[in-house]
C-alpha cells in the first residue's frame, strides 16, 4: 500500500504523540484531606483501581489509534497489487513533467492547423496514456509557469488547464522551464514545434541531476512562407512637407523556402486615418526597408500612437504588427543661446546668422527659433524647446550647465559650439563633469596653416543616415584651420565628422538613461574656423541633425513584451494603460499595470501596443512602446540534431512514433528494471473510505468509553435527613 499524500501519513504518525503527553504529564494533581468517612472510600477506591487503570489505558489507545486513522484516510491510501504494464511488464510508479511551449513561435499556421493547437493534442494525448493513479505536471514554458504544480494524480485538473493554454507573445524559454523539472528519476516531455523562434536560447547550457530523462516532440518539418515587421520608427518631416505628414521607417524580413518575387501590402493607421504603402520583393531579397508618408486629414498637435501592419496573411500571424508613437508638434522649437538674443538672428552676424539660415532656408518653415540671453536660461525656458543649440558656451556657469544635463535626460537635444572668439575652453570641463561625459578636450584650440579637409567617419549613422549616400560627397569641398582638440574614450561617445588627421569635428555623446542627445562640434560656426557655412554641407548638416535627432527621442519607453521592469523609469507614473493595440483587442476591457517609482510593474507586459504611463489621477506623464521580439517570432524548421544539441548532456530523445505511448514507456521503465514498486487502486477506487469509517467507530468507541470511566457519570441517588 502507497500513498498519494505520503506526508501527511508522517503528520498523522508523529500526532500520535499527543494524546501520550498529555496522559503522562497533565493528570490531575490532587490534594488530600482526611475526613472522618474516609476510611469507607478508601476500600472502595481500592477496588475499583485495577479496572479504572484498564479503561485509562483502552482510551489512551483509542485516541492514539484515531490520530493515526485520521492520517492514513488524508493520506489517500491505495491498495498495493502488482500489476502488469502495457508490455508485460511490473509497471513503476508513473509521474510525467509536460512542458508545454506556449511561446510566440506557436502562433505559426503551416498546413491549416495552429502550433498551440497541436501542441494541445500532443499534451491531451499524453496524459490520456496515463494511469489513474499516475501523477503529472504541467508548465507553460513562457515565463515557466506551472500550471499544474507539483505532480498530481488529478488528471481531469491537467487536461483542464492543458485546454487553457494559448500562444502568447513572449518568447518561449524552453531552457528556463526544463531546467525547472528536470530532477533525479523524473521524466520531462516537451512539447513544440521547435521552430527558429523558440529556440533563441539555444546557447543556454542546461543542468540537471543523473538520472533524469527528456522527450521531445517530432520537430516541425513543413516550411511555411513568412513576412515580418522588424523595426518600425518614426521620421523627421523633410522641411518643405505638410504639417500633417508623418513619415515612417518599416524595416521588414521575410523567409520560406523559395524568396521568389512578391509584393507585401503595409497599413499605417493613427486614430481614423489610414494611408497604404507596399514594398516590391525581388527574387531572393530577404530584407527591405520603406518608407510609409502617413497623412492625417487635420493637423495633430500632440503625440500619437501608430500601429503599422502587413496586409497579406501569412505563417505568422504575429509578428505582422508594430507599433510606435508619432511626435505631432506642429514646428520644432529650437532655443539659440546667443549674447545677441535682442535682435533676430537673421539680422546678426557670424554664427548665429549661419545657424538662422541653415534652418531656415525658406520663408514659412517648420523651425522656430528663439533667441536665448545666457544670463536668462534657466529651466522655464528649457521646457518651451525641442532643441537648444548653444553658442555661446563660454557664459554659461555650472548651474546652468546642470539645467541643460537634466533637461537632456528629459528628452532635450543640446547642439554645443565653441564661441568665435575663443581663445581657451575652460568652458569645456563644465560641460563634461556636468554630463559625465570623460571626454577630454584641449584648453587652446590648434591652429593649422593648411586646412584640414572633412571626412565622414565610419560611425557616421543616424541622424545622419538620410543624407548618408551624399555625405562623402558634400564633405569633399569642405576643411577646418582651427578647432579643439577631443579625445573620446570607447564607449563614450560617436563621431560623425572628423578632419583628416583622425581629429573629431562633430560627435555625439554617450549618455546612460537619457532620452535626448548632446551633440559637439570642436569648431567654432565661423568662417575663420572652417568653410562649413559658406558649402553645401551645411543645410543638409544642420537640419538633418535636429530633425532626426528630435524625432528619435523617445517619447516613452521602447519594451520587449514579456519584461516586468522599465529600462527607464518615468517620473509621477503610478500605472499605465493600453490605449493602442492590435485590431482583435478591445483597451478599454485590458486592466491597467500598476508601476512603482523604480519602473517596476505589478505584472508583465503580456499584449503588444502603446500604453499610456498615467499618474494618481489619470493625466498622461509619458508613454511606453510594447513590441515583440521578431527574433522569437521566426518560424523557419530546426533539423532534429539542432533541436537536440539545445540539450547536450542530457539523455534527450525526440519520438519517432507515437509521443503518448513512448512518454508512458519513458515514465514506467517498460523494458527496464523497476526501481519503485507500483500501487494501483482496487477497482480502480482509493481505500480511503474504509480508514474514514474505522475512524469514526473509534470516535464513538472512544466518546462512550470516556463516559462510562467519568467519575460520577451514572445516576446519583440521595438519602438521608437533615
């Protein structure tokens, strides 16, 4: 006889303890006092001593033997009887771990029936083969959460939850939930279609205790034809475009077996409008990149969620969509910091009438411009500007250098030249401590008789990258005679323009936790340090520089669905609320996520989409942008032996029949030497109900013996006058 609860069997045993301490240690304590008839009672006493003895100890026993009747029934005892297994065999006590991928990958449609769906059946299956007194667990493998934990006899509650289970969109972690299950003597199924997607992990090196044994489902082998959206970010407007124009960047993949030449529709959606774009595949093209000109039928004026999405159905429903948020200002807002801030810059001379006329090239332009007296600039000011270009840095104390470093880590990007007239750039140590940047820069600027010509170093990307086929070219005619000398560690810093001699001539800071940029340039916006004015590299320079730089400040927090703690925590946030998703998603029914001060959320980011950071009383303070890991999404075929080495050092098998009836072999040593008797219940039905019913003959046993060995517990007669 076993089992099922073999614990509480212990409890039960060790409670028989009870009942002897207090027979032994709380008898009761009596105080003699003699009396005249005392004598009388004395020989009656006597008499009856032996056999009250007797009943004390029958009732110790009966309340021992009840204790322990009490924990036999909870138990759930089974009556033990050999018995033999589907092969012939003495069968072994049975408990089968199902893991169960649950992961993004198994959205994937190849053949009309969905990976989750067959993954289901392969688990119902499994469980099916099992016998009644056998246990089993179940664990998604997304997150590794169990859903039947620990190992139970209670099939119908594992087939319930098996029929629970739907694809989410997170990432599989097949790595993380083996690991969890894989004990000594345990059997571990796992259940998938081991598609490139969810085996993203597969360099993580499992370890587990001897003697535990994997099977593994049959690999999918069916190649299914797949199109993903892979990046989605918006764009600046180009200068001369309407004010209701939001230009978007998709970057797109795609894969099957054959990559012959298609035509992929793409949605842009925000609010009600809706503008199409398409990308022309060529024969074995795996990756594009378009650009969508989303046009709204009114001017916005604040942000806005976009959702970007393929049209054409496809093996991976999805990974189709995507999401980001477009800025709507209607003009960027640029603050000069300037001595000259009485007059407009375009009546100034020197650096700052250069910066008014590279962005403002023409009349009715998108980039306001407000000139900034150093003495003035405090954080008010600050606030009002999606970018600040500072000219004059030399007038600038530590103070207002600490209010331009916070207004960046709020989203500012800060444009930094070295004043015409300088001769030293004490400035410059201000700068750096105040942005911890650890660039070093030169006290004296370096004068050179022949000018340095401009090249485009090999880090020059975004925000340049518009401009980036013509940059070489634009750069050839342009040259520097005077600059500062900038040295900047690995890690710390990008350079986008250098001169020929390996010097920086325009780089961008590195800066940890901020969501704006501080871009630097090493030579003064003055024709007696470079010719960059007067060439045609300015224009494109200048404006390619605040526009791209203003739109990929990120308006909320960029995060991977499944994560439970912000990169970046946003400031008075107490929750956040979908307020965008996919098209099958109603927001108002998806409950809002409360967030802590650090970014830490009550839960997971379970559902892709925008979700709006809110405050105690519901007004906006920012956004955060849930997209998928494409990567996880993929749903190319793994070969088996790929599959198996995700596995090396552990006895890993993949079926190659029928996957219940090998994990029912697999869980009771079929072939093998039994290491564990079996108990299989009589009739198939537990024992339990016998142990009950003793136990309640000894309670009523026990109550009437008690009873009967009170002292006075019969009927008293009185006699006598008083």
């Amino acid at each position: 006889m076993i089992f099922a609860s073999p614990w509480i069997v212990v409890a039960g045993c060790v409670a028989m303890s009870i009942p002897i301490a207090i027979h032994l240690f709380f008898r009761r304590r009596t105080l003699p006092v003699e009396w005249a008839a005392m004598a009388m009672l004395q020989e009656a006493i006597r008499r009856t001593a032996r056999h009250r003895r007797l009943q004390r100890l029958m009732l110790l026993a009966l309340r021992c033997v009840a204790v322990v009747l009490a924990g036999l029934a909870i138990g759930g005892p089974l009556l033990a009887r050999e018995q033999s297994g589907p092969s012939g065999t003495a069968m072994s006590e049975s408990e089968l771990i199902i893991v169960l991928d649950d992961g993004i990958a198994q959205h994937a449609r190849v053949g009309g029936e969905s990976a989750i769906e067959r993954g289901r059946t392969l688990a119902l299956k499994a469980i099916d083969a099992m016998g009644p007194s056998d246990r089993v667990g179940v664990i998604r493998s997304a997150g590794a959460q169990p859903l039947v934990w620990p190992p139970s006899t209670d099939l119908a509650s594992a087939r319930a939850a098996i029929n629970t289970v739907e694809a989410t969109f997170q990432e599989s972690a097949l790595s993380e939930a083996i690991e969890a299950t894989l004990t000594r003597d345990r059997t571990t199924c796992v259940i998938s279609d081991f598609r490139q997607g969810s085996i993203t992990d597969s360099s993580v090196t499992i370890t587990t205790e001897p003697g535990s044994r994997l099977l593994l489902s049959p690999p999918a082998t069916i190649v299914g034809h797949n199109t993903q959206i892979i990046q989605l970010e918006a764009v600046a407007r180009p200068p001369s475009a309407p004010r209701n124009l939001w230009p978007l960047r998709v970057k797109l993949r795609r894969e099957g077996s054959s990559l012959s030449p298609s035509i992929n529709a793409v949605e842009a959606m925000c609010g009600e409008s809706r503008t199409m774009g398409r990308v022309e595949w060529a024969e074995g093209q795996a990756g594009a990149t378009i650009e969508v000109f989303m046009q709204t039928s009114t001017e916005v004026k604040g942000d806005s969620p976009v959702r970007v999405s393929i049209v054409e159905p496809d093996a991976q429903p999805a990974d189709n969509t995507r999401f980001t948020i477009a800025v709507g200002s209607p003009a960027l807002r640029v603050g000069v910091v300037t001595r000259d801030s009485s007059t407009s810059l375009v009546e100034s001379d020197g650096a700052n009438q250069w910066i008014d006329r590279s962005l403002r090239p023409i009349e009715g332009g998108d980039i306001d411009l407000e000139p900034i007296d150093p003495a003035t600039l405090d954080t008010g000011k600050l606030a009002r500007c999606d970018a600040i270009i500072i000219l004059r840095p030399d007038l600038l104390g530590a103070k207002e250098w600490l209010s331009v470093a916070r207004r960046v880590e709020d989203g500012l990007v800060a444009i930094v030249a070295p004043p015409t007239e300088a001769t030293s750039s004490l400035w410059s140590d201000e700068m750096v401590i105040a942005f911890s940047l650890g660039w070093t820069i030169a006290r004296e600027p370096r004068q050179s008789e022949v000018p340095e010509p401009v090249t485009v170093s090999t880090a020059a990307t975004t925000p340049l990258s518009r401009i980036a086929p013509e940059l070489t070219e634009l750069t050839r005619p342009a040259s520097a005679n005077r600059w500062f000398e900038m040295t900047i560690p690995e890690g710390k810093g990008t350079t986008f323009l250098e001169l020929m001699n390996g010097s920086p001539l325009l780089a961008s800071a590195n800066l940890e936790h901020a969501r704006g940029t501080l871009m630097v340039f090493s030579s003064a916006i003055d024709l007696a340090w470079n010719n960059l004015p007067a060439k045609p590299l300015m224009v494109p320079l200048m404006q390619e520089l605040l526009r791209q730089s203003v739109a990929s400040v990120a308006r909320g927090s960029a995060a991977v669905v499944g994560v439970t703690r912000l990169s970046r925590a946003i400031p008075r946030a107490r929750e956040l609320r979908l307020v965008a998703s996919d098209s099958t998603t109603t927001t108002s029914a998806v409950r809002p996520i409360a967030i802590d001060p650090q970014g830490k959320l009550a839960q997971p980011l379970t559902r892709p989409g925008v979700y709006q950071a809110q405050d105690g009383v519901g007004v906006g303070v920012g956004w955060v942008i849930v997209n998928i890991d494409a990567d996880a999404a993929r749903v190319a075929p793994t070969p088996p032996d790929a599959v198996t080495g995700m596995f090396r050092g552990i006895g890993c098998t993949i079926a190659q029949g029928d996957l219940a009836q090998e994990a029912r072999r697999k869980v009771t040593g079929a072939g093998e030497t039994p290491t564990l008797p079996v108990a299989v219940a009589l009739s198939g039905e537990s024992i339990a109900p016998w142990f009950f019913w003793a136990l309640v003959v000894f309670a009523i046993t026990e109550s009437t013996l008690a009873r009967s060995a009170s002292i006075g517990s019969g009927p008293t007669h009185h006699t006598g006058t008083v």
